[in-house]
C-alpha cells in the first residue's frame, strides 16, 4: 500500500508544482574591465623616422637654393625652410617618444535591468604634432598669401583664423566623450578653415589676377592642391582621434603623406616656379635685407642745437 502511494505521488508532482516563466533579461556577459590601450607600434615609429629624414633633406636643399640669392629675394625661401625645419623638430620628437601622451576614453554601456558598465580605452595623441601645425600652417598661409599679394588684413584674418583651427583642434583631440566636447570643437575648426578657404580662394584669386595670367593660373593651382591636401586632414582626424575607427598606425601613416606633400612637396613646388616666373619676385629691403644701417643709432659726444 504504501508503495503505491509512492508512485502514484511521483507521478503526479509535476502538476503540484507551480512553473512559471522569468520575465527578466538574462544578465549580460560579464566583460573584460582591463582597459584597452591604443599605441604606435613599430611601423608607426618607423614612418615617424622616414619623415624626418624627408623633413631633413627638404630643408637643407631649401636653404641650398637660397644661397646664391641676395637677401631681398629670399622671402619664399626663408619661410619654406623654416616649415620643413619645423617639421623636422616635431618628427623627431614624436619619433622619439616626446610629444605624446594618453588619452582616458570612458565608454558607457548600458543595460536595461542592470547598471550599465564602463569601458576605458587609452588612446595616444601626438600633441607634438598640433604644436607643429600652429607654426607651420601659418607660413604656408603666408607663402601663398605673398604670391597672390594679399592685404595685410587678409593675412591677418587667415592666420587668426588658422591658429582657431589649430588649437580647437587640439581641444577636440582631449575632449570627453559623450559630451559636446569632442565634436563641438571639431565643428568650430572646420568653421574657422572655411574662414581660411575664404580669404585665400575669393580674396586671394581677386589679387593675385593683378600679376598676370602666369601668377594666377600657377597659384590657383598650388592654392588648389593646398586646400584638397587640407581637408583631408579631418577626414582623417574624424576617422582616427574622432570615431578611433583607425589604429594610431594608421593613423601617423596618413598625416605623414599629408605633411610630405603639404610640406617638402609644396615647398619644391613653388620655389622652382617662383624661379622660373619673374613676376612672383618679391623684394624686400630694408630691415630685411639691409639692417639697421645708421639709423636708431646712438651718437655719444654730439652737442645738442644750441649746447
């Protein structure tokens, strides 16, 4: 009898029970809290080094070319230098692991019935290279603003402008996701390189058609390919330091074929057709190409009128 029973419970138990089905999520997968860092490896350190060696060369062949020239001639030369030479000093640096430092990128992600989790990712960013930019980028603006014969206020306008650029650019670079940081200052760079594109290409082409059809045609052209090189730069920031889609690799090879051809590229470029154009000859006297001479000089011993 009791036997029986037994079984007879075990085969009904199943109906006794209660089931019910969760209407809660699974918890989700529990992810890796180590930080993920993204840093130059060898590759990009080696670009680093080719760069600099380019950068190098570019600037002595420059000073070669100017040395047979009088000092009222040299303006273009002077000022191409002086961008490679720079150039130069930022590669080396960011080659050497100076200029560099890591960015914290917290990412949130969130979870419906569960806190959400953070994600950190350590990124480099090659401030040395926004250093060089600042002092760069103005020369190239006042190479092509000499050879279209802009006003001093145009200059004036671009340069500001370019400096904005630069440096909100750099803020961008260090802002904080998840906020207007990041992409509002990128928004305002691209802003103030309008302001740039404006000066030169409106302002710039309406001076330069004074010097005649060779000038003109010669710096729309070398304007031409300034500005495509130009807005490439954040392209490529947006896909590197902005969406990090591109390793930091990537990332120094791409600036590092802007800045060859922005740089050495143009700096050819335009000297060798400065030579062979005469009416892009800018002499400049002077303080420049003369000194002081005589005058702000102080005479010990003469007599004041009257004395």
């Amino acid at each position: 009898m009791i036997s029986e029973a037994v079984e007879a419970l075990k085969k009904t138990s199943t109906a006794l029970v209660p089931t019910a089905t969760s209407s809660i999520s699974p918890l989700p997968t529990i992810t890796d809290p180590r930080p993920e860092y993204q840093v130059v490896h060898d590759e990009g350190t080696r670009t680093l080094w080719v760069v600099f060696v380019i950068m190098l060369v570019a600037s002595l062949a420059f000073t070669a070319l100017s040395w047979n020239l009088p000092a009222s001639k040299r303006l273009y030369h002077v000022v191409t230098s002086l961008i490679t030479i720079i150039a130069a000093i930022s590669y080396f640096g960011m080659a050497t692991g100076h200029g560099v430092t890591l960015h914290d990128v917290k990412i949130t992600e969130k979870h419906e019935h569960v806190p959400d989790t953070y994600k950190h990712i350590y990124r480099q960013v090659f401030w040395a290279r926004y250093v060089d930019w600042s002092l760069t980028t103005p020369l190239l603006l006042l190479d092509l603003s000499i050879l279209a014969g802009l006003n001093g206020a145009s200059i004036f306008i671009a340069i500001v402008a370019d400096l904005i650029m630069i440096i909100t650019g750099l803020f961008a670079a260090f802002g904080a996701e998840e906020t207007p940081q990041k992409w509002g200052w990128y928004a305002i760079a691209c802003i103030a390189y309008l302001v740039v594109v404006w000066q030169l290409a409106v302002n710039g082409r309406a001076a330069v058609l004074n010097k005649g059809t060779k000038v003109a045609r010669f710096f729309g052209s070398i304007a031409g390919f300034t500005f495509i090189l130009w807005t490439a730069y954040p392209i490529v920031w947006g896909i590197a330091d902005g969406a990090r889609i591109a390793s930091v690799d990537d990332e120094i090879i791409a600036y590092a074929v802007l800045d060859v051809l922005a740089k050495p590229v143009f700096g050819a470029w335009l000297l060798f057709t400065h030579a062979s154009i005469p009416e892009t000859n800018v002499d400049v006297g002077g303080f420049w190409s003369e000194g002081l001479k005589g005058e702000g000089q102080i005479r010990i011993g003469d007599d004041d009128d009257g004395a």
